[in-house]
C-alpha cells in the first residue's frame, strides 16, 4: 500500500475496532444483567459468573462484525468527504481502486474473522456454554454452600450451612428430609465436604446425629455418628441435558451430520440452513463496503448530495441484508432458497464493483433523492430546534437573559 492507502486503512480500522469494542462492550454488560441472578439467587463465585457471560459473547460478536464494518465505512467515507479528502484525491488523477483498495483489504479481514468466529469459535462457545450451565445446575453445592440460609432442594427436603470454610469444608450442616409420609429426618452435623466420583455425588458428614421422628405415634429414635453419607445424585440426575443443536455444531459436523442424531432427523433443514449461512456470512463485509463506495466512494460538490448518498447505500444495505435474513430463514424448508442466500451478497458485490470500476456513481430515482432530501432537511432542523432549546435552558440556569 502507498500513503493513502494505509491512510484510509489505518483510519477505518481503528474505526472498526473502537465500534467493534464498543459495540461488544455493550452486548457483554446486556448478558451480565441477564445472568446477574446466578450470583445474587444461586449463589455462583464471580468466577462462574464471567465464565457464563464472556462464553455468550463470541456468538453475538458475529453479528456485530459486519455492522462494526458498516459503521466504520461510512465514517472513512463521510469524513474523507467532509474534509474534502475525496476531492483531493480526485483531483489528482488518483483512480478509485486507491481509495477502494484498503477498504476491500478491511473487508477481507473481517470476512476472515467472520469465517474463524461463524466456523470454530460461535459452536465451540455454545456448546461449552451449553456443558457449563447443565453442569452448574446439576451440581448443588452452589445451592448448599450458601451461608446462613435455608435451601429447599425440593418439596420437604432442605438444606442450611452455618458456615462454609476453606477447602469446601462445611459447618454446623443441618438436613431436614420430610419426603416421606410417615417418618421425618433430621440430619445434623459438625462438619460436611461434598465428594463426587464416577458413581455421583456425595456429601460427607462427620461427628453429627440423625433424629427420626414417626408421624404415626410420635415416636423419635436418635442416632449419633462419626461420618455418614448423604447421597445427592439423585437430585443431580433430574437435570434434563438437552440435544446438541444446529449452530453449537461445529462446520464439519454439518457437513457431515450423524443420521441418529436427534436433531438432525427431526428437522435436517436447520443443518442446512445454518451451514450456508456461515459460509454466506463472510460474504457481507465485501457486500457492504462495495455497495457505500457505489454511492458514496466518490468526491460530491454538495454535501446535502453526498447526505443523500449515503441514506441511500445504508437503506439498500439495510434492505439486502433483511431479504437474506428471510433467505436463511426460508432455507430451513426450501432448498432452493439457497440461491438467494449467495445470490444477494453477490449481487451487491458485483453491483458496487461495476460502479466503482467503471466511475459511474450509483444514484436513486430522482423522485426518491427528493424524498430523501425532504426527510433529510427534517431531521436535520428538528436536531438543531433541539440544540437551539439545549442552549436556550442552558443559559437560563446560568442567569443569562435570552
């Protein structure tokens, strides 16, 4: 790359990456707030708790990549042109593919991160998601080991620790078991540690006694013990582990999908369907960047003309993009479908590539510039009634007359 070019490459980078980390950060605190109570109500370390939100995140970043690319091209392109960098640039003699060639390379970086995040990280992460939540409800200790509080595990079983020490360590356990119609039992103990192994799992109670009382005449009977084991697993076990769906299926695994899988013979159309939408994903950041450049890659004279430019790339993005949505969506039951999948991102591709190529800006009808014009002029004198009244209570705080 020569001087403008890495000017405009390290210029819609950091774009993307300042909107991508911004955007991420956004999503990330979302998913926090979501999964606040597995701190607050279940009782989870803080560990546990951004293991279970950072694992969500690279699913929604997909998604973010391209609007993070997006964002960033208009950005480049806007400011170029409002700092008559484009004029310059074309007053030179300089040919399009100048000023379109870093933004191509951009493209292809996030197409490449797309590929990585869609193809290996996106599944991965579910699926561990997946393991990791199944696994912390299964396990109750997050339920046991919470001080000073009675846990009910379950009609007439409860639970209280008085203290949790090092190593797992609990102390002053009190276990309240009235399941059965006609006995109740009181487990009380000292110390307790909970064990797991290949048979399930298991809490050890030390130096405590088991008082049963019979509901029929009253009776009690006292036990006292220097260990007992109390078993847990067959609480554990209530947890229904789900199937494996389509997207926490690595690209392989849809490629070639097991014919027993439940999943997969229930409904196959989503194995296809999310197969071709990953490979069709890393085609959208070319799509973007080609279709701004057909409208707004070019220096203009007005800037309310270049305004409108740039309505008018986002609108056909925005439109492009919703159509493949439907696409993907329709391919879950029509296999024919995948013809629009690839054929919009294509399409756009080859559109913005022959308008670039060949100098020739892509306009609008004029009739729709003139709507987009009228609703241009709106907005842009209802933001400044609104900074006109910002200024104007401003200096009434201050004391100064208006």
């Amino acid at each position: 790359m020569n001087l403008i070019e890495r000017y405009i490459f390290r210029k819609a980078g950091v774009a993307s990456l300042v909107i991508l980390g911004s955007l991420s950060g956004v999503v990330w605190i979302v998913q926090a707030l979501r999964e606040i109570d597995v701190v607050t109500a279940n009782g989870q370390t803080i560990m546990t708790f951004l293991s279970l939100t950072t694992l969500a995140v690279p699913n929604l970043v997909l998604a973010i990549i391209p609007v993070a690319l997006l964002l960033s091209t208009l950005y480049t392109i806007n400011t170029m042109n409002t700092n008559s960098e484009l004029v310059v640039v074309s007053a030179s003699g300089m040919s399009n593919w100048r000023i379109s060639k870093p933004l191509i390379v951009l493209a292809l970086i996030c197409s490449l991160f797309s590929g990585l995040m869609g193809h290996v990280l996106s599944p991965l992460s579910l699926l561990k998601l997946k393991d990791f939540v199944t696994e912390m409800r299964a396990d109750l200790v997050s339920l046991i080991i919470r001080e000073g509080t009675f846990n009910t595990i379950e009609d007439g079983l409860t639970f209280h620790v008085a203290k949790r020490g090092a190593g797992g360590i609990l102390y002053g356990v009190l276990i309240s078991d009235d399941r059965e119609d006609d006995v109740s039992v009181i487990y009380s103990a000292n110390e307790g540690i909970v064990t797991r192994n290949n048979e399930g799992s298991f809490l050890k109670l030390k130096d405590g006694e088991i008082q049963q009382t019979n509901r029929e005449d009253g009776s009690v009977t006292l036990v006292k013990y220097q260990s007992y084991i109390f078993d847990l697993s067959s609480f554990s076990g209530n947890i229904i582990v789900k199937p494996v769906k389509a997207k926490e299926r690595t690209t392989l695994e849809l490629l070639n999908p097991d014919p027993n899988d439940p999943v997969f013979k229930s409904n196959p159309g989503r194995y296809r369907s999310q197969l071709h939408e990953r490979f069709s994903e890393m085609l959208w950041p070319f799509a973007y960047v080609f279709v701004i450049l057909a409208f707004a890659g070019q220096a203009r004279s007005s800037r309310q003309s270049f305004a409108t430019s740039i309505t008018a790339a986002t609108v056909s993005v925005i439109i492009a993009r919703g159509f493949a949505f439907s696409a993907v969506s329709a391919l879950k039951t029509d296999t024919t479908a995948v013809i629009y999948v690839y054929a919009l991102p294509i399409g756009c591709i080859l559109f913005g590539a022959y308008c670039v190529f060949n100098n020739k800006p892509a306009t609008l009808p004029k009739s729709v510039i003139r709507h987009i014009d009228r609703q241009n002029e709106k907005i842009i004198a209802a933001f400044q009634e609104l900074q006109t009244r910002y200024k104007a209570y401003q200096r009434r705080r201050a004391g100064v007359e208006t």
